[in-house]
C-alpha cells in the first residue's frame, strides 16, 4: 500500500535542529508541540519520524528533546 510521500528533506532537519540550537544549555525543549510548530509539521509527525530507522539523522536529535547536559 502506498502512501503519501514523506514531507522530510535535509531542509526539515536542519530546521529542527536550529530550532533545538536555540534553547539555553540548562533548558529542556519547551515541547515536541513546539517544534512540530515551528518546523511545519505535525506532532504525530515529529514522534513517526523519530522511530523511523530510514530517518537517522533526526533520531539523532532526539537526545536533545531533553535536558541538555
């Protein structure tokens, strides 16, 4: 069954982790709400494509959804 074509690009990632760069080092991400938000896409999308291994780049980014150490 096919679906519909996946929105994530090299443009995607590199939105995300601005978006991740931006916050102080003692902060966590405010949320995955906010930055479905501010990169264009939904939620539910954000949590997919994290347990997705075709998509290792941005499982890459999930460390930082938490507390920065």
């Amino acid at each position: 069954m096919a679906g519909r074509p996946t929105d994530y690009t090299p443009e995607i990632l590199a939105k995300a982790q601005g978006y991740l760069d931006m916050l102080p080092e003692d902060e966590v991400v405010h949320s995955i709400a906010g930055l479905a938000l501010f990169v264009g896409i939904s939620r539910d999308t954000v949590y997919d494509w994290s347990k997705q291994e075709d998509k290792q780049e941005f499982l890459k980014l999930k460390p930082n959804w938490q507390k920065k150490s």
